[in-house]
C-alpha cells in the first residue's frame, strides 16, 4: 500500500463523508484508515488530528442508527 500517497486522499474523503463506501460497503475506508499503522500515524500528526475530526461524529450517528434499527426491528408487521 501507497501510505504516504493514499492515506491524505483517504482522510478528505472520510473528512466529506467518514461512512463513505470504498469497493466493498459504506464505512470500508474507513476501517481501512483506521488500520494504517501506528508508525504512519506518528509521523502524520496533521493528518492524525483531520481523521479524529472527521470521526468524531460518528458517535452520535452510530447511536441514531442503533435507535432508529432497533425502534424498525420491534414494529409488529
């Protein structure tokens, strides 16, 4: 893998949209980023910083989603 190369590419697309599909399904490239290694992460501080910013959302839409499923998944049908 390009590291130094598609790693900054991967961070502005996660930063637009961090459950962004990349070949697979939504959220992807993100578990790829999230899987660079930790000597990448030291040595790319700046990019570090962009990638806990564009995750930092990800709680509360997460939460929204595990409400919104569970609330479907109890409806009678």
């Amino acid at each position: 893998m390009r590291t130094p190369v598609l790693v900054p590419l991967a961070v502005e697309v996660l930063e637009r949209d961090p459950l962004t599909a990349g070949d697979y399904h939504a959220g992807d490239l993100l578990l790829a980023v999230l899987r660079v290694s930790r000597d990448f992460w030291k040595e790319h501080p700046e990019l570090r910083w962009r990638l806990d910013d564009a995750i930092s959302v990800l709680p509360a839409i997460l939460g929204e989603l595990k409400e919104s499923i569970e609330k479907f998944e109890s409806q009678s049908y």
